[in-house]
C-alpha cells in the first residue's frame, strides 16, 4: 500500500488530463529526448529529482502494480494495462510512443471509471 497522501483518483485524473494534452510528446522549445510514462509526468514522485528521493513504494501507482512486480526498479511499468497484461514495460520496448500513449489512457478511463463507481458504491452502502 502506499503512502502517498494524494488522492488515487485524482492522481490518475491529474495522469490521464496530462497525456491528453500532449504531456509526453516533443515541443520545438525543448530538446528531443527519450521520455517514460509516468516517470516524466507530474504523477511521478520523484519528477525532476535526480537523486530519486521517494521510493516507489510511497507512491500511488504502486496499488496498481501486481506484489510479484513491485521490487523492480520502476515497478508502475509493470502495471497490466489490459486483458492481455501488456505493460509499460512491453510496450516502451517496441519504441511506439503513440501506442504505449494509447494503451495507458485506456487504462487511465477504465481505472478511474472503475474506481469512482467503487467509491460512490461504498458512500451509498
């Protein structure tokens, strides 16, 4: 379970409004350069700190990631983004950025739809 104190919802939200308005994609203002989802996105505890600061662990992603998978080094790649179990991981290694983009939103829309009907299910019970 982690530690982040920020909302789960709101997180994936935050992730999902990111990617959709081209968060990932290149701009003529900066330098072309390799970038991961989730670990170059305001999600990211450790967005912008070299040093990593935050383990993984305290991060909201990992509930997502299956326990087999959490000790790896960047353990939100290895969240199972469909019925297949395709993950960041997989995906990235194609170097198709539009179809790894494609395949966290999705999940991004079934998580959060997933979760909120969780959350009303259990303020209605």
């Amino acid at each position: 379970m982690s530690q982040d104190d920020r909302d789960g919802i709101e997180v994936l939200k935050a992730e999902l409004d990111f990617i959709e308005k081209g968060g990932y994609g290149r701009s003529v203002k900066t330098p072309q350069q390799p970038t991961s989802v989730f670990q170059d996105s305001p999600s990211c505890l450790n967005l912008g700190d070299p040093e990593r600061t935050h383990p993984c662990s305290e991060c909201r992603l990992i509930d997502f990631v299956p326990p087999e998978e959490r000790t790896e080094s960047v353990p939100c790649h290895h969240i199972p983004l469909d019925s297949t179990g395709r993950t960041i991981d997989e995906l990235e290694s194609n170097q198709n950025q539009r179809e790894t983009e494609d395949a966290v939103k999705n999940w991004l829309r079934a998580t959060i739809k997933r979760l909120e009907a969780e959350k009303l299910a259990n303020t209605t019970a």
